[in-house]
C-alpha cells in the first residue's frame, strides 16, 4: 500500500469520525431542546391554570347560583330563572365554560401538560360540566351539538381512568 492510500484511508476515517461526532453533537443538542419544550410546556399550563384560579367570574356564579357547596342540583329552569334576572350572570357563566373549554382543547392538543391539569384541576372541571349539563344541553341544542365537547371528553376520559 502506497503512502497516498494510507493518507486517503486516514482522511476518510478523518471525515467519518468527524460526522459522527457531529451526529452526537446534534442528538445532545435535540435532547436539550426536548427538555426545555418540556419545561416551557409545564410553565405554559401552569399559568393558564393560575389564569383560570383569577376568574372573577367564579365568585359571582357561586353567590347566586351556589355553585360552590351547592347540595342540590340546580334545574335549567332554576338557571335561566337566575339568567332572566342577571344577564351578567349569564355572561359570567359562558366567560367560566369557555375557558374551562379552552383549557381542555389545549390539553387535547398537546399544548397544555395533562396530568398537571388533572391533578390541579380535575374535580373543579369535572364538576362545573355536571353541575351546567342541562344548561350545557340547552344551549347545544339552541346553537350547535359540539358546544364544550372538548370539555366532555376530557371529563369522560377522566372519568374512565377513574373506574379502571
């Protein structure tokens, strides 16, 4: 074998060493990525939730619905009797659905961290679906059948994590 052969060979194995390097490089750089889209997908769902804690709204749907420790179900007939007396009342009640609505589309949507939602949030989303169904099933069939069905799946794939 000649000295070029040698050479050529050294520098081929040069260049494969180098790309490999490269290729490690890179899956530590993509691992590192991953983490932070991670971390800033934690952080994303964890202001959300705080944003959701901030609804002034709550405190005007508790003091005249009772929502909050409320014993007894509420009828559509009672909620829209309440809603004919307080329009604003109404209006706080579709600004709360609607966010709990967007919090559920953007955990479906792998935008929000589920199971920090679920531990933080479950009970309180799955309790405002029951408590406003029938109002929920008034307004789908006024406006459209897929009114807050992101919410429904999510309390419904909850509920089945639950019983298995």
């Amino acid at each position: 074998m000649s000295v070029y052969e040698v050479l050529n060979i050294a520098v081929q194995l040069g260049m494969i060493l180098i790309i490999a390097s490269g290729f490690v490089y890179a899956r530590k750089q993509f691992n590192l990525h991953t983490k932070s889209h991670e971390w800033e997908r934690m952080m994303l769902t964890q202001n959300a939730i705080v944003d959701f804690r901030k609804n002034q709204s709550l405190k005007n749907i508790s003091t005249k619905l009772g929502y909050l420790g409320n014993e007894h179900e509420l009828s559509l007939s009672e909620m829209n009797s309440a809603f004919e007396l307080d329009s604003e009342l109404r209006a706080d009640v579709h600004m709360y659905l609607n966010q709990i609505e967007i919090l559920c589309a953007g955990l479906l949507n792998g935008v929000y961290e589920e199971k920090l939602i679920q531990d933080s949030m479950g009970n309180t989303i799955g309790y405002a679906f029951d408590f406003f169904k029938p109002y929920i099933e008034q307004r789908r069939t006024d406006l459209t059948p897929n009114l807050y069905a992101k919410t429904e799946q999510v309390v419904n794939n909850w509920s089945q994590l639950k019983e298995n």
